[in-house]
C-alpha cells in the first residue's frame, strides 16, 4: 500500500448527506475480483443518465474538477452495504482523500486497509470548505498527516483529529497484511521449530 504523508490536491464537492456505497459504486459493477478498474463507475448514477448522457450538473463531470484528489461532502457518508470495492473506487478515480463530518464506521475502517485517509471535521468546517471550493476554481487543500492538519492558499488552518494507530498505518503504507510481513522472521523462525507430520 503506498505511504501517505501530505498531499496537495483539488477539491471535489458531492454536497449530499447520506452517500451510501451503493451510489459510490452500483452492484451491477461488483463482479470484478480486482481491486483495480471500478473507478470509471464511480458514482456512476450521478455522472450519467440512463441513455449514457453525461449529467453536466454533477461536480466530477465539471472541468473545474478534473483531476480532483480530494473528496469533501456531508454527514454519514458511505453508509449502506459493506461493500469494500466502495473505497476502491474512490481511490481508483483518484481520490487519496474524503472528508466529511461523519462516516459509516465499516467505509470509515476500509478507507485506512486502502490507503484514503477519512477526515472528520465539524459541520461548520465541511460548510466553510464548500464554500472555499465553490468560490475558488481550482481549489486546492494541503493535507499534512504527519501534523494531522489542513491549510489552503488563503490563510485557512484546520486540525484534525486521528487515531494515532490508524495514522501510523497510513504513514507507513501499511495494511493488514503489510502490518504483520514486519514479523516475518518471526513467523519463519516459528514455522522452523514446528515438526511436520
């Protein structure tokens, strides 16, 4: 999994509450056994019509936002099903980063195994950050983990909070799996001393 550390990005709004996964991504898109390629479906109700129109109005079908890295909307986000192919997509379109004021907790704990770091912030910072975005094409955020902060180019200056072990993860590029590679000699030296039967 790839480290992160800062990271300086657009900003994308979807000023909805409630996103659920399955508008992150539709059921009909979860036969891939990859983790790769469902960021191309990303939202894919709101960013097309039913003929395969694009749908100008949605903000990742705007050029303002192309290329965007973060990902800023409102309260409960990624609830619904459990699905993990929900961060997938948001980190296969680009995303490194959500915020909002609140996470389903199973989409808020599959964001750290991918490598998306999940800001919460209040209401009235998410607001103030929509507001930032809309009347400033092109906005960026800087996002520094290692002193767990925001900063734009306009003299904005957000703490956040983070569970230091969840923010030595992302630091350190490690998942579930990378967390317990760091004990292969000792798995090793374990299975050595075992006798086959």
């Amino acid at each position: 999994m790839q480290a992160f550390t800062q990271l300086t990005g657009i900003v994308a709004p979807v000023d909805r509450v409630n996103v659920d996964t399955d508008a992150i991504i539709p059921k009909q898109f979860l036969k891939r056994i990859e983790r790769s390629g469902f960021g191309q479906f990303l939202f894919f109700e709101w960013r097309w019509d039913e003929k395969g129109n694009v749908i100008p109005e949605f903000s990742l079908n705007q050029p303002r936002y192309q290329g965007s890295s973060v990902l800023l909307s409102r309260a409960n986000f990624g609830c619904g099903s459990s699905r993990e192919h929900a961060p997938w997509a948001i980190l296969d379109y680009g995303f490194r980063v959500v915020i909002a004021p609140s996470y389903a907790d199973i989409f808020y704990n599959n964001c750290f195994k991918n490598g998306i770091l999940p800001i919460r912030l209040s209401e009235e910072q998410v607001e103030e950050l929509f507001q930032r975005t809309q009347n400033n094409e092109g906005y960026e955020l800087n996002v520094d983990l290692e002193n767990k902060k925001l900063s734009d180019n306009y003299g904005l200056e957000i703490q956040f909070d983070l569970d230091e072990h969840r923010r030595q993860f992302l630091l350190q590029g490690l998942d579930d799996i990378g967390l317990t590679l760091q004990h292969e000699d000792k798995i090793s030296a374990y299975e050595a001393s075992r006798v086959a039967f």
